[in-house]
C-alpha cells in the first residue's frame, strides 16, 4: 500500500481548499468531510451543510471505500488528502 502525500502547512492548506470547493461545485451529493467526521464543506443537493456531522462513520483505513448511510444512499469515499475525505453519492 502507498503511503498518502505529505504537505507542508501551505500545500496541506491548498489541498484542503480544493477538496472543500469541488464538494461545494459537485452537481450532486457531495462532501468534504474532515477525520472527526464533521463536514468541511457540501453540495447544495447533498442536503448537508459546514459543520455538520457525515451522515456515516468513516472508515478506519486510510483508503479509499465505498459505504452505505441509514438512509440507503452509498457514498464513495477517498483516502484521506490533508486531512479531508471527498465522499460523492448518486441522486
């Protein structure tokens, strides 16, 4: 298995930023969530908004997966980049 990129503080920074603005440009269900589970940034279709919770646990590993919420949608989730995962879910 490949170990995940490291940053410094301005390219960790940058990436953050560009995770948060393609869940918020995705013309779906999309989400930028950071590893407390909270989201970092949302799609308007996703239903969600900053700062709230992901609808589902992440995945322990550091990889890439797809999940399941309660409410029947299935996310697919990345590996962790800087700290944030994009998860993406059909409509």
């Amino acid at each position: 298995m490949s170990e995940s990129p490291k940053f410094d503080a301005a390219q960790a920074e940058t990436a953050r930023a560009g995770l948060r603005a393609v869940a918020r440009g995705w013309p779906g269900m999309a989400l930028a969530i950071s590893a407390d589970g909270r989201i970092a940034g949302a799609s308007a279709l996703s239903g969600f908004t900053d700062g709230m919770r992901a609808p589902f646990d992440l995945p322990t590993a550091d990889i890439a997966s797809q999940i399941v919420d309660k409410a029947g949608r299935r996310w697919r989730v990345s590996a962790p980049v800087a700290g944030l995962r994009l998860a993406t879910a059909d409509i």
